[in-house]
C-alpha cells in the first residue's frame, strides 16, 4: 500500500512531472526500451513494531531512483523528488502516514547515462 502513497505523491508534484513524465514512473522496473528521464521506487524493507500491548506502527524503507541522459538534470530531478516526499505526513486510502525522512543518497554514472538513488523511511501506524 505505501507504493501506492509515493506513486501519488511522485506524480502530484507538477515540477516534477515537468521534469519527468508521469508514464515514466515505475515501481521496480522500467520497461526495456524506456527512453530517459525515468523514475523507479522500490520498496527495501517493512519492520514492525511492537510493544507488550501489541503492534504499534512499521518502519518503512524505500529508495526512489531517477535515471537521466543529463547530469544537470539529473540533479534538478533528484531535488524534485526529495521535495515530493520528504516530511509528508498525513493520511492515504486510509494509511496514517508520519513524516517520510531522507536517510540517504548514492549515485552513479554509466556509459549512456546518470542515476541517482535517494533511500527513505517512514512510520505508518494504520492501514
């Protein structure tokens, strides 16, 4: 369900958008022949949390990958990104969802292009 939550807001930000087409967002992987800019989210990791009166929320992880020809626009992606998703907090298909933190970055360079690879967490107490 928290794919669903970062597709949206991935895709709701319209300076984004600009920068990527919405059709080049993909969860996990892009299509083969996909042309650059691309966008891929994954998620890395779910955890529960407990306490002895039961489950309290999940800690979840995901990485948010964006793919360009262009490094400059790399960098003007990567930042649209970030500020699609850091400290959302709020309420999705009824998920509660507590302020999605930045916790890392990678990037790396191939003979056709650039990526950089964002890594975040976020608590969700209700589903």
């Amino acid at each position: 369900m928290i794919g669903l939550y970062i597709a949206y807001l991935l895709k709701a930000n319209t300076s984004l958008t600009a920068l990527v087409p919405a059709g080049n967002i993909y969860p996990y992987i892009c299509n083969e022949n996909t042309k650059l800019p691309a966008i891929i989210y994954t998620i890395d990791s779910l955890i529960p949390e407990y306490t002895k009166d039961g489950w309290v929320h999940d800690v979840c992880a995901f990485s948010v990958e964006s793919f360009s020809a262009d490094y400059s626009n790399l960098q003007l992606i990567s930042r649209q990104v970030r500020a699609a998703l850091e400290l959302k907090t709020g309420t999705y298909k009824g998920m509660t969802i507590w302020s999605i933190l930045l916790v890392g970055q990678d990037e790396e360079g191939y003979l056709d292009g650039f990526s950089n690879k964002l890594y975040f967490e976020v608590k969700i107490s209700d589903y």
